[in-house]
C-alpha cells in the first residue's frame, strides 16, 4: 500500500537480534474526505457570509462547521497513530504494546501459533487454555501479519532448535 509505513523496522533502541513489527490500520480516507468536505464548505461560507453581509449568527455557524472539519481531520489523524500495533520478537520471546496494551511471553511456553484464514488475526497458544491474540488493527495490510507470522514460525523453530535445510 503507498505511503505505509514498512511493518519489520530496524530500530537501533532495540536489543540486537529483536525485530519490530508494527501493525498499522488503512488511513481514514472517509473521514479525511468528510473533513475536507466540512472544512471547505464552512471556509466558502464564512467569505459569502461575509462579503454578502450576512448576520453573525450565520458567520458562526460556518465558523462551527469549518471547525468540526478540521476537529474530525485531526482525530482521523490521531487515532490512525494511537491504534498502531507494536510487536516486538527476540530468541527469548515476544512483546506486544501499543493501541492500549503491553504483553509479553516467552517462546517456551508457545505450544503452537496459528494464523486465520483471512489474516486478521494472529494466535499463539499457551497448552490447552492460555491464548494471546495479535490481532490486525482496523482493515490494515493482509501482509504485515504474514510476515510476522513468518518471523514468529522462524523465532518458534528456532527457540526448539529446529534448522531449514536447504
């Protein structure tokens, strides 16, 4: 997808060997175009009012409209960061932070890892009960979770001593 943010970024703050992948959700382009649409046409009434000496009462309005605009562009914004999803993979474990949580296991105590069909959601299962959910926020890209899937099976087979032959 244009303008996205790789999902494996190199960050020199993390330990050698640690990889991050952040999980991003597609950019509100409804919500942009809804802003854009209120913006300008609050902006293009404020100048008729204006010019064409309307009551303020009117001028207001428009003002009110321009402003919500620009209020649901910026909270487009802002959520579009706050619901990102940081996983962070190293030989001992896993970390997942960010869109209002911070969990971690080792893989150790992954029995088995599996993703769904429509790629949305990735599972890593602790024996019979425990389960930790990664789940794609909003309609991100498909990819980012297959290729944390791969580096979580890589990570997996790794940590029980498995090899690719090759």
């Amino acid at each position: 997808m244009p303008g996205a943010e790789p999902s494996q970024k190199p960050d020199s703050s993390l330990p050698d060997g640690t990889t991050r992948h952040v999980l991003t959700p597609r950019p509100p382009f409804r919500g942009y175009v809804i802003a854009a649409v209120l913006s300008l046409a609050g902006a293009a009434l404020i100048v008729i009012a204006a010019a064409q000496g309307w009551a303020n009462g009117w001028i207001a309005l428009f003002a009110v409209l321009l402003a919500l605009g620009i209020a649901l562009g910026l909270t487009a914004t802002w959520s579009m960061i706050r619901m990102r999803l940081y996983v962070d993979l190293d030989a001992s474990g896993y970390r997942i932070h960010g869109a209002g949580q911070d969990r971690s296991g080792r893989w150790a105590d992954v029995t088995r890892a599996a993703l769904t069909e429509s790629r949305s959601r990735l599972t890593l299962y602790h024996g019979q009960v425990g389960r930790t959910h990664i789940v794609r926020p909003g309609v991100g890209d498909p990819r980012e979770m297959d290729e944390l899937a791969a580096d979580v099976a890589r990570r997996l087979d790794a940590d029980r001593g498995y090899s690719q032959q090759h």
